[in-house]
C-alpha cells in the first residue's frame, strides 16, 4: 500500500504531470480575460495599459538576472520584439474595447483567428509555402467565422463593430506572432516576452492619450480587477505555459491553448449570464475545428 502511495506521488509530481497541470492553470487564466476585462469597466486602451505595467514591473527582476546571464546581443532582434509590443498593444486595445460591443464568447473566437492570418503573413512576408491542409483549415474557419458574423448582424451597429474589432484583434495578435518569430532569432523567450510587454504599455499609453482616455477616477472595484486580470492572465498564464512549453510538445500546447474561446464561453454563461445560441456553437466550432487543422497540419 505504502509502495502504491508511493508511486501516484511520484507520479503526481513528475515533470509531465506539472506540465499538464500548468498548461490547463495558464489555458484557465487566458480563458478568463474577457471576464476581468467586462468586470474591470475601464476603457480597452486603459485596462491594457495598466495590465501590462503590472507585468512588467512584476518581470523586471528577473528579467534583469537573465540579462545579466545572457547579455542582449542583436539590436535588430530587440527591435522586432519591441515591434511585438507594438502589435499586441493594438491587439488588447481592439480587443478590449470589443468584449464591452459584443459578447464576451463571439469576441474570443473571433480573434482566436489569429494563427490563420500568422499563415498567410508568413507566405507573403517570408515567401513560406503552406500544405493544402493549410486553405482547408482556413476556408473551414473563415466559414464558423462568417456564421458568427450574420449571428451579430441583426443585433445592432454596436454588436457588429465589436465583432470586426474582434476581427481586428485576430490581425494584430498575427503580427505579433510574426515578428515576435523574428525577435526569438537573438533572443531567448523571456527577455523577448519582456521587452514586447514593454513596448506595448508604451503604445497603450499613447493610444489611450490619443483617444483620451482617463487613467484615473474609476472606483477602486476597476483597479482591482484590473490587477486581477493582469495577475491571472499576462502574469501567471505566461508563466505556465512557459513552463508547460518546457516540458511538453509545441504541438500539445498550442493545440490546448485553442480551448481558450470554449472557457472563456463557459465563464461568460455562468458569470456575465451570457448563453450561447445555436449560430455561435456553431460558428465557434467551426472556428475551433479551422484553427486547429492549421495548427496542426497546416504548415
């Protein structure tokens, strides 16, 4: 019995197991965005804005132990990761403002298309070729896509601005991807991470300033979900799937992650009571079943 014990502990505690349990911890955390984000009731720009100081802020004495081990050597690497910031900066600020214009599910699946433009941006800007499997998977997505779409389309102006926000949020969440790809060339992924996060509180603070958004004056509930949402999210959902991407197949992990629009559901219904009609399990599982095919046998 003892010898039995034994053995489900070690088995629990192996680096596997740890993995899966970090990989499902970070896919809850990036799942549970939009919640915070609705909760939060602060303009997109703001909320990303304040998120992503929290992070880096967070990051930076351990960032600064990594770069003492590891000095930054290409200047054009540290660029395109700062071009990284850039894109996710527009990514959280379309984003964010799209949870408040349509529902929290449409405008996670909808900017969940983002490894389909990633594929079409590496064959135009890296003259990369991709599998048939590749256009499958992209006509069966942008399918569940338009489905979402005509779901919105009787529901007013509002709902079908925040779904092609939420669109737009899939563009720069790619290009992201992309030059993030090029920043991972000369630096290690955590110095590559840090300096995007940098780069992007930097952009959210200039676009928040063009669009005069006000940093302060919100009740004490906003900052406080605000930070919530940049704990459970930017910080501790990088941090384990980090880890996850340590231990675990790339193909494991990217594939999981693409669960997040189906939490990020299932948190909408039980805490914003917003249920899903038959279009958006529809349209969201084609979305899914698209991105997938890509991800896994696209390129």
């Amino acid at each position: 019995m003892g010898l039995s014990l034994k053995n489900l502990q070690s088995q629990l505690l192996s680096p596997t197991a740890l993995a899966y349990l970090a990989l499902f911890s970070g896919l809850f955390g990036l799942g549970m965005s939009a919640i915070f984000v609705r909760f939060a009731e602060a303009p997109g720009a703001v909320n990303g804005f304040y998120r992503m100081l929290t992070a880096v802020v967070i990051f930076a004495i351990p960032l600064n132990a990594q770069v003492r081990r590891h000095p930054i050597t290409s200047k054009r690497a540290a660029w395109f990761a700062l071009a990284a910031g850039a894109c996710f900066a527009g990514d959280l600020a379309f984003w964010n403002t799209a949870v408040f214009m349509t529902s929290a599910a449409n405008a996670t699946f909808l900017a969940n298309t983002a490894p389909l433009w990633v594929g079409l941006g590496s064959v135009v800007f890296f003259h990369q070729r991709l599998r048939p499997l590749f256009w499958i998977g992209l006509m069966i997505s942008l399918s569940g896509a338009a489905i979402l779409l005509n779901s919105d389309f009787h529901a007013g102006r509002e709902v079908i601005i925040g779904s092609l926000l939420s669109l737009g949020a899939g563009f720069f969440y790619a290009g992201f991807f992309l030059t993030t790809e090029q920043a991972r060339n000369g630096l290690n992924t955590f110095v590559s991470w840090w300096l995007a996060a940098l780069g992007s509180m930097g952009c959210l603070l200039v676009i928040a300033l063009a669009l005069r958004q006000p940093f302060f004056g919100y009740p004490w509930p906003t900052y406080a979900w605000i930070f919530c949402g940049a704990l459970v999210t930017q910080v501790g959902g990088y941090m384990f799937v980090n880890f996850a991407l340590g231990h675990l197949p790339a193909t494991i992990v990217s594939s999981t992650l693409l669960l997040q629009p189906v939490v990020t559901a299932i948190a909408a219904i039980l805490l914003l009571h917003e249920p899903l009609c038959l279009f958006q399990i529809f349209g969201g599982f084609f979305v899914i079943s698209g991105v997938w095919i890509v991800n896994r046998y696209g390129r």
